[in-house]
C-alpha cells in the first residue's frame, strides 16, 4: 500500500489530517532547516537562522491578531 492509501484521516474534534506536503516539509526542515545542517531544536537560540524565524512569527502574530506596535510581544 502507498502512503496516501495507509493515511487516517480525523475528523473528531482537535487534531486534524496535515496535507502529506505539509507533513514532508517538516521531515526535512527537521533533519536541515534551510541548508543549516540541524534542526530548528538543535540550533542556538542567538544564531541568525532562528533569529529570522523569531523576527517572521512575531510579524505574522501581529499581523494575523492586529497588534499594533507600540505592544511588546
């Protein structure tokens, strides 16, 4: 059987099926987060990578709830 016919698909409240794209995207940045060679985990937490991945959440947080910026988030 493929993968695609193994899959479980959830439809009860709370956890839900990911698209098999979403789930392969993750594998990988596991094992080598855009070419670093480690995972978001792995890497320290003042490196330039992980810096970038502060910098966008806090951008999207506040565009996706309005937070104007005179909040700290």
């Amino acid at each position: 059987m493929s993968l695609l016919s193994d899959r479980v698909f959830n439809f009860s409240a709370g956890p839900s099926t990911l698209p098999v794209e979403v789930l392969e995207q993750a594998r990988d940045d596991l094992l080598n987060y855009k070419g670093t060679g480690m995972s978001v985990m792995e890497m320290s937490h003042r490196s330039k990578a992980f810096d970038e991945i502060i910098t966008s959440a806090e951008a999207h947080f506040r565009e996706l709830l309005h937070v104007p910026s005179n909040y700290r988030v």
